[in-house]
C-alpha cells in the first residue's frame, strides 16, 4: 500500500525513526493504528455506566479508604519482580 502523507505528518514519522524507538516508518505506522484503536475504545461506555462505576469506586472509598500512590508503586513493583523471579 501507498500513501500519499502531508509533509508534517512525513516529518513525524522521520523523526520517530531518527529518535532510534522505531526502525522503520512501518512500524511508526502501525504503533499509531494501534493507539488509534486503543483511543477509539477508551470511554466506549453504555449509557449511565460511567456513573455507575464511579459512584462504585466513591462508595469503595468510603469504605475501604484509598491507597496511597506510591505505597501501590511499591507493591506494584515488588510483586511484578516475584512475579519474575518465578518464572523459568
């Protein structure tokens, strides 16, 4: 397939291949397909969901309290290297 880019979308790409992240305008491409589609169904809720959840997670904290961010980090990180350690 070809396209046909406008100069500053051109630009774009170039400067994601020159950065070294990405090894060819391809994978530029792709990786923003990709997000596009993660971003298109970000926030695809049915209608009143949305509120449901969050008064969800209001009475959760009201409840349960919250957690402090990086205590969460924390556990995060170590439980992820456990995780790790466990693997072959």
């Amino acid at each position: 397939m070809n396209l046909l880019l406008e100069p500053g979308v051109q630009q774009l790409i170039d400067e994601r291949v020159s950065s070294g992240k990405y090894s060819t305008p391809e994978e530029v491409v792709s990786a923003a397909i990709m997000a596009l589609g993660q971003l298109e169904h970000f926030g695809d809720f049915e209608a009143g969901e949305l509120d449901c959840l969050l008064a969800e997670g209001e009475q959760s904290i009201e409840q349960d309290g919250s957690l402090d961010g990086e205590e969460a980090f924390h556990s995060r990180t170590q439980r992820r290297a456990e995780l790790r350690k466990s693997l072959p």
